[in-house]
C-alpha cells in the first residue's frame, strides 16, 4: 500500500537473525522453489539448513502488504510427517501432550515434542487425518524430531517423511479471496473456518489446504507434491492480491501476532507452563499425564515457574534484540527472545522470559542493549490483535 515505503529500519529485522552467508554454507539445501525465488529477485540467506529469501523488494513493504492484501511465503523446508498403523492414537499420545479424542478429523491443532524434563524440543501442528496423523514440524529440528519420534513411537507404527512435498502459506486479509478464484474441491473453500482443513486442487494438482498460518492474519497453509511448486507459486502470484514475502517479513508479522518461534522463544530451557503454552497441554492430559515430561510439566503447572514469556513494548525506535538483559531497577530479571521494529505499531516491540513477580501487565522495566537501557513495559500478547477467520458456511 502507499503507507509502507522502505526504510533502513526495514534490514534490522534482518541483522541479527539471519546469517548471509552464501560462501560460508556449502552443505545447505534447496528449496524446490530455490530457482523460482532468485528469478523473483529473493534474496536469498541461510535459514534452518536451506537456502531462502529473506526480502524480495524489502521487509517493511512486504509486511505492509501482507497486512493489506496477501502474502505467499515458501515454507517447504518445515518437516511434514505422517504417522499411522494400528493403536496410533495411543501411541501419539504417550508422545505428546495433547487429547487426540477431542481431534475432529481435518482440523489442525497446535502441540509439542517434550523431552524427559519437560522441555520443548519443538512445537509443531497435528491433523487427523482418515487413517492416522499429519504433523508439520520446524525445519531447524525436523531431523531430530524424526529420530525421536522414531525411538519413542513403537515399531508397528509408520513415520513417513513426506520429504517429496512443498509447503506454501497464503497470509493475508485478501488471502481467502485470491485462493477461491483459483481452487476447486467438493466443498467450497468459505466452508473452511480458521483451523480447519481438507482436499483440494489447484489446476488440477492435489493439495491438502488448511486456514491456518503462522502471521496473524487470515490465510490458508497448502501443501502440494514439490514437482508442481513452481506451477502453484505461479497461479498464485498472478492474482493482483498476491505478492512473494520472504522470512523477514514472516519474522516480523509473527513476532507481532505475539506467536513463539521454536529456537529463541521456545527451547528445551522451557516447558510449556513458562513458555504462556498451557492451552497445548489438554485437559485430560493435565490430570492424567502419560506423556513424555508429564511429571515435571505437571509439577510446574502446580508450583508455578520461576520465569513466564511476557510481551514488552519499548520507547522510541531502537529494538532489542535476542540476548538482551531485561532489567527492573538495577536487578537483572530476564532475557529477550525475539524483538523487533513493529511495522503495524511503529515502536519497537519484544518477547522475553521475565521473573514472575515483574510479568504484570503495565509493569515498567528496561532492556540493556548496547550498554544503553531502554524504557519497556510488560503488554499483553498479541501485540496486532489476530484477524483469523471463525465464519464458516457449511460444516466440513
């Protein structure tokens, strides 16, 4: 829109983040978008062991634009794994904390991979699907989550690596109006409520299309045989809603929508009690346990944690960063996460692990951040209020 125009403030998202370091990386892999990105002028970094676009024409503007219309963003290198064979559900569930009977067939829910402590070795999204499970996991640790979902999943059941699909993500208000031009199935796509997925085709090509996303807004995840990525990413860009965001942009617009990303804001350090998760850990699963951790995510829901991930929203335009001290009067009593310029707020905004005494909304601190300390208050999360879709037509 004419309201977003690049500004410097555009590559700070970028500095401390991403590593450019395109000599430096010889083993890192292709997306099966990788051409396609570089036809499009993405430039392009090291992320999560692959190569992919960080900006296209610049961060602030194509943050903008995903606010205003809708944003393609390439997350083929995130793990899509299937999980089935006889007493699956039982065996997920030893596995993760989360209640499959309450899972209606077709609707994606958030959950996580918990180590013996109780840590978050990552979090990652499971469907159920007609004969066992979809799960997407993060691409940083989908190697590892393989491994240990493999050692602690019983030798009947099947792990596929779905390794010959791409992922795409539609994000965006106009998200839902370019996609329904394009689509066709045995339902409309209006039937699709946020969280909700199903089968359908795009020019012919299958794909498996859920209104979920990982920004904020409206917007659909589609997944699609790798072969016809570029087909796909093709018909999509030709809708005059759609433009390609790179990770920056994805980084930014998550980081307002107050969403954690695994590897800063979440990490074995935490559980899903001091990490504000608690709704990933179900009812039932609360009184019962009976998943890897549970001893130790159930003490913690009992005694409290010492820590909790708070949002902070800074003065003026400089952003912490990752790493940065958080301060109440002289006493240091916490770490920043993830921070940023906020393009929506125009201030600077934060994620960090905070003493629970100072996790208080309203609650003024201060971020060190080069020697300097900058004034911050504890807000509430998110700092964009969401703009998911929860209408639906027709029951899927």
């Amino acid at each position: 829109g004419a309201n977003w125009r690049h500004t410097c403030a555009g590559t700070i998202l970028v500095s401390d983040t991403y590593e450019n370091s395109e000599d430096e990386a010889p083993g890192t892999e292709l997306l099966p978008l990788d051409a396609w990105h570089r036809a499009r002028g993405g430039r392009m970094v090291e992320f999560a062991g692959y190569w992919m676009p960080v900006q296209y024409e610049g961060i602030i503007a194509e943050h903008g634009w995903t606010r205003e219309s809708a944003g393609l963003f390439d997350v083929s290198h995130m793990g899509q794994l299937y999980v089935s064979g006889d007493g699956v559900e039982a065996a997920l569930e030893a596995v993760l904390p989360i209640d499959l009977a309450t899972l209606k067939p077709f609707a994606p829910r958030y959950s996580m991979l918990l180590d013996e402590q109780g840590g978050i070795l990552d979090d990652l999204m499971v469907t159920r699907w007609s004969s066992g499970f979809y799960l997407v996991v993060n691409g940083a640790t989908k190697w590892d989550d393989i491994g240990h979902l493999r050692e602690h999943l019983p030798d009947e059941i099947t792990l596929t690596h779905l390794e010959d699909n791409a992922l795409l993500a539609l994000q965006g208000p106009k998200a839902f109006a370019a996609l329904e031009r394009v689509v066709s199935g045995e339902w409309p796509l209006s039937a699709l409520k946020f969280m909700h997925g199903g089968q359908f085709k795009l020019a012919g090509v299958d794909a498996w299309i859920s209104r979920s996303g990982y920004t904020g807004e409206d917007g659909f995840e589609i997944a699609i045989p790798a072969e016809n990525a570029a087909e796909i990413a093709d018909l999509l860009c030709a809708q005059p809603e759609v433009k390609p965001i790179g990770l920056g942009a994805r980084d930014s617009l998550r980081l307002e929508a107050g969403l954690p990303l695994y590897g800063h804001d979440l990490s074995p350090e935490h559980s899903p009690i001091d990490a504000d998760l608690l709704f990933a850990v179900n009812k039932r699963r609360r009184s019962e346990g009976g998943f890897i951790g549970a001893e130790h995510v159930l003490a913690d829901l009992a005694n409290g944690t010492s820590h909790k991930r708070v949002g902070l929203a800074l003065e003026g335009r400089q952003a912490a960063r990752e790493g940065a001290e958080i301060f109440a009067g002289d006493q240091a009593v916490g770490t920043v996460t993830s921070g940023g310029f906020s393009p929506t707020l125009n201030h600077p905004i934060a994620m960090g692990f905070v003493v629970q005494a100072h996790t208080a909304p309203g609650t003024e601190l201060s971020i060190d951040v080069r020697g300097k300390r900058l004034p911050a208050r504890v807000v509430p999360m998110p700092f964009v209020p969401h703009r998911y879709s929860r209408a639906q037509t027709r029951r899927v």
